[in-house]
C-alpha cells in the first residue's frame, strides 16, 4: 500500500496562541502553507485548525476544550 498523504495532528495546550505561532513563522505564506480549516470548535470536544503543506500533507493543530491553562 503506498502512502498519498499524511495528516499529523499536534494537540496543543492553547489553540489561539498556536494559531497566532504559525502566522507568525510566516506558514501562511512564507513557507507555501495554507490554512485550510480556521479554528473550530469541534464536537468532539476539541478547538482545532488545518494547516496544508504545498505537497499536500496536512496539519490538523488542536487543543482540548475545556482544559485547564
């Protein structure tokens, strides 16, 4: 079986200061990054974004809701 994508998923312990992180490193544009998801609330009890490298793997950053800072 060959592999076409990988998708990592980073669990992070605050979702808007990563979000502001990646921004900040430029991976929007900088890098050929795109955000391709915004940051959700998702219902399975997570806030998370998606990040797409130009070669079409892509990271899903989140963070638990309800977490203790």
């Amino acid at each position: 079986m060959a592999v076409q994508s990988v998708t990592p998923v980073l669990n992070v312990s605050n979702i808007g200061e990563s979000f502001v992180w990646f921004e900040q490193l430029g991976w929007q544009r900088g890098f050929g990054m795109k955000i391709t998801y915004p940051p959700t609330n998702e219902p399975w009890g997570v806030r998370e974004f998606h990040l797409r490298h130009p070669d079409g793997h892509t990271f899903r950053v989140s963070a638990g809701l309800g977490e203790a800072d």
